[in-house]
C-alpha cells in the first residue's frame, strides 16, 4: 500500500513537471514571438508611413476641390471622380463623355499590351536559347542581358530616338540602301512608344521566363519527339503550360510599369502621345488640378491592382492544380 501511495506521488509529481515544463515552452515561445516583433516593429512603421501614407494623401486629395493656383481647398468634392470618365459642358451643362481622358487611357491600356506581347515574343526564344546552352555560359549570358540596366532610364529613351528618328540610324541605312527615297515618320507615334518600353523593360520578361525555363525538365520535350510530336506541338503541349509561371510573372513585370510609363512617353512621344503618366502630371503642372490627377492616379492604381490580382489568381490555380 505505502509502495503503491509513492509510486502514485511520484507520477503526480512527474505530471505536474511535465506540464510546467509545457507551460515554460509555451511561455518562451510566446517571448520569442513577441521579440520578433517588437524587432521589427520600427521596420513595418517606416513600411506603412511611406506606402501608405502618401496613398492616403493622394485618395483624400482626390474629393476634394482644386485651388484657383494649384493646391486643394478642403471641401468635399466628388467632382474629380467625376471628371475622369465625363465632362460637363461650361455653357449648358450638358454631360458627355470626357473623350480626351478615355482616349489616354485606351491608349495606355493598348500601348501596355502590345509592349507586353512584343516583349514575350522576343523573350521567350531569348529565355529559351539561354537555358539551353552549357550551364558554364548561362551566366554571361544574364549578365548580357542585365547591362542595360547599368544605364540610366532617360539615356536609353535618348538612344532609342537616335536609331528611330528622320536622320537616325534606321532612315539612313534604307535611303542608301535605296528602298526608301524619303524618311519614315518613325519618331513622335504609338510605335516608338511601344518600341522603347519594349526595349526598356525587354529584361524584365526574359529573367522570370530563364527563371522557369531552368527547371525545365529537356527530357520530356525529348519524349515529345520520340512520340512524334511537331516542334509547334512539343511547344504548345510541353514547353509553354511547364514555363507558364514565368510567362505570367514576366508579363505582370513589363505591363505594371509600362501602364504607369512617364519618361519613354515623353521623350518619343513628343508630348502629342500622351499617356496615363503623362496625363496625371499635366493636370499636378499645367492643368493645376491636383483633385482630378490624384483621382487618375487612383485610377491607375485600380488597374494595376486588378492586373496583380489576376496574376495572383492565376499562380494560386496553378498551385492548387499542381497540388491535386
């Protein structure tokens, strides 16, 4: 009996440590939680002020009304809300469409696109011949790839209109050539706006495509060969849904900025090609109507957060599908 009484203290006692010691991890545990963040609390207060404040500032700025010489006067206006999509007319007060404002924004919503697919189009074999050569070459080839990055934005516009404009490159070599007798009105049009946003953000669609073509497993589009499948098949049926990732990230990467572009429009756009950059500083400069550029900036914001959440769709399918 008295065994029986300490061999019951003895597991009392051992319960009763066992569950110390639980409650002592749990305790360590939560200490070790509360560190982390309280190490980066100073981190995530700089991250939130300067993302979030001057978002807030802008969408305050934008119901509110303009000042006479710039500025905003603190009363509650949905006016520029208003102004992004119609106009009122100043005689009768008649509302229409606000033509000027859609047409910019077609042409942002077009030129990005089309920068986009141009880029695909001549990234994806660019991605492709780099991950197919020896693994001892591939990274000269990204650092090839990488250097005009080295460069400053303006600078590679500037280069761009030296080999588009009537005196440039391109002119001069087919009028001696022959094929042209005078110079092709290249400059200050929709193509050498989408030309130098192809150029300038090329690298961003060919790094994400390496990115998955480097884990591309060669072996199966062999086994596409050996079941006699086409190169156009091989490519269709294997390569593209393997690399799709790649495919969305790069197209995100290329049409995010290209949406927002100001520089590439500027410069060889001569001020005539406006686009969605271009407009927003127009009405914060010239137009002094801080209320109607801050709600297009808002405006772009919307659109890039629907193209991010259409990505971001896309990748979480893609998961699950992988995962089922």
């Amino acid at each position: 009996m008295v065994a029986s009484d300490t061999s019951l203290r003895s597991d009392a006692a051992a319960l009763a440590a066992g569950a110390g010691g639980r409650d002592a991890l749990a305790a360590a545990e939560r200490r070790a939680i509360r560190t982390k963040w309280l190490l980066s609390l100073p981190a995530l207060i700089v991250l939130t002020v300067a993302a979030s404040g001057p978002l807030v500032i802008v969408l305050v700025y934008s119901f509110l009304k303009p000042g006479p010489y710039g500025g905003v006067i603190w009363e509650f206006s949905t006016d520029a809300w208003f102004s992004v999509v119609f106009r009122r007319d100043i005689f009768d007060d008649t509302i229409s469409l606000a033509d000027a404002h859609l047409s910019v924004l077609w042409r942002s919503v077009r030129l990005s696109f089309l920068t986009t697919l141009t880029a695909l189009i001549l990234g994806f074999p660019t991605a492709y011949f780099i991950a197919t050569r020896p693994a001892r070459y591939r990274a000269v080839w990204l650092f090839l790839i990488t250097i005009p990055f080295w460069t400053n934005l303006l600078i590679r516009t500037f280069a761009i209109m030296e080999v588009i404009r009537n005196e440039g490159a391109i002119n001069t070599l087919l009028i001696s050539l022959g094929l042209i007798q005078t110079p092709i009105q290249m400059l200050y049009t929709d193509f050498a706006i989408m030309l130098g946003m192809t150029y300038v953000y090329l690298p961003l669609m060919v790094l994400p495509l390496y990115a998955s073509m480097e884990k591309l497993d060669f072996r199966l589009v062999e086994a596409a060969y050996d079941l006699y499948a086409t190169r156009f098949q091989a490519l269709k049926r294997v390569i593209i849904p393997m690399v799709k990732p790649g495919i969305i990230a790069g197209s995100i990467l290329v049409f995010v900025p290209s949406l927002g572009a100001y520089v590439t429009p500027r410069v060889l756009g001569g001020g005539k090609n406006l686009m969605l950059g271009n407009l927003i500083e127009l009405q914060f400069g010239q137009g002094r109507n801080w209320p109607l550029g801050a709600a297009l900036s808002m405006t772009l914001l919307v659109i890039v957060m629907v193209a991010l959440l259409v990505y971001v769709r896309n990748v979480s399918r893609q998961g699950g599908g992988h995962h089922g």
